[in-house]
C-alpha cells in the first residue's frame, strides 16, 4: 500500500510552507508539479531533491496511469500546484480519485489556500460562502452570471488580471452598482492589497490602471447584504 500525498504550498510567501509538508517532500519518491519549473524555485530554496515531474491540466489524463504505476510499486507520490492547495482549481482531483479507486492511501499536508485567505481578509460574511473558481470564458459566462445574482452566500471567485475589467463591469450590469465586494490581490506578497466597497466603487478604483498585475481573488457579498 502506498500513499498519494496532496501538499499545500504557498501562493505568494515562500515562509508560509509547513515544517509536515517539508519532510513529506523530502520523503516520498516522486513529486508531481503543476509546473516543474516553478515549482523547482522552491524546492531548491528549501534544499528538496526529490524527483519531479509534470503534472498539469494539459496532461493529467494521461498522467493519472503513470502516478498510479509509481504508486503500484510501492512508491509514494506527492502532488503540489504553483500555489495553494492542489484540486482547488489546479490539478489533483483526478489522481485522487484514481488513488482511491485502486486502493491507495490518500493524505493532505494542508496549508496556504487563496480562496480562505481572501474571504476572511474581506470584511464579508465567511460563515458560509460558495466557491465558484474562474467563471467560463465563453459559453455558459453570462448564465451563471445571472445565477449568482440571487446568492445568499458569499461569492469567491477567481480571475486573471487581464479580464479583470471586464468582470467588474458583469458585476454592475447583473448585480447593479452598489452590491458589496473586494478584490484582493498579490495575498501575502510584498504589493499585497484588498480594495473593498461597492461594486461601483471597485470598477471606478481599477479603471482608474494603466494595467492590472498578480494573482486576483474576488470575493462578492450575498444578495441583500448590507453594512
């Protein structure tokens, strides 16, 4: 019996790693990286030689029959992602499932999440949310737009810099102007920042950017909330 091992990571200070998921990396066999390269700046800095391989959305198909052949021979496997937890919006659900399924123990060295740092960090309600990751590009964008309107729970959404404003400016079209929320972005960083207010206030701070930089959490208020 082997163990698949599912490593929280830091998603901006490299000081936030665990002393458990140090020695888990230093322990297994294999680790399996969203992004051998990135993830090689903090293996090195925390002195971790363990082999690497890739392991992203482009390939994780086919390597879920590889990580269980390693797995098959006794060798323990650790997944880790750029940033956070892996399967939050990362890699990883696959292979759990895959580990699960043929026998293998699975276990969680938890860690730095984006999703909680953000919601907590926003002044909104955090008793109970729903975490949507990043909305679709295209197809099915504007339906699940008008789905939210009605939330009764926080929103956690992620999104990347570039559509950023075109985010903001869904927001005011579905959920009107002055519906809370924050944007929270570059967390726990050197230019980490959270700019909270209504909807309308937040779109008129951004568009006021010559550009829009870093890793970006948004966190929308439930329906009726007021302050």
């Amino acid at each position: 019996m082997s163990t698949l091992y599912i490593v929280a990571t830091p998603i901006g200070n490299l000081d936030d790693i665990s002393e458990r998921a140090i020695k888990t990396l230093k322990s297994v066999s294999y680790i399996a990286c969203e992004d051998t390269r990135t993830s090689g700046v903090l293996l090195t800095k925390l002195g971790i030689n363990t082999k690497t391989f890739a392991f992203h959305a482009h390939n994780e198909h086919q390597k879920v029959e590889h990580l269980l052949n390693i797995l098959d021979a006794r060798q323990n496997v650790a997944i880790i992602s750029d940033a956070g937890m892996p399967g939050i919006s990362d890699p990883g659900f696959l292979a759990v499932r895959a580990a699960h399924q043929s026998g293998h123990s699975v276990s969680v060295i938890p860690g730095p999440d984006a999703a909680t740092t953000a919601l907590v960090a926003s002044g909104l309600p955090c008793d109970k949310y729903v975490f949507e990751g990043f909305l679709p590009q295209k197809k099915g964008r504007q339906k699940q737009l008008k789905q939210l309107v009605e939330e009764e729970r926080s929103i956690v959404l992620y999104e990347s810099p570039h559509r950023m404003m075109k985010l903001l400016e869904e927001l005011r079209k579905y959920m009107g102007d002055q519906r809370m929320m924050a944007v929270c972005r570059e967390l726990t960083k050197k230019f980490e920042e959270i700019v909270r207010g209504s909807i309308k206030s937040v779109h008129d701070t951004f568009q006021l950017r010559d550009d829009i930089k870093g890793e970006i959490v948004v966190i929308i208020a439930p329906k009726d909330y007021s302050e």
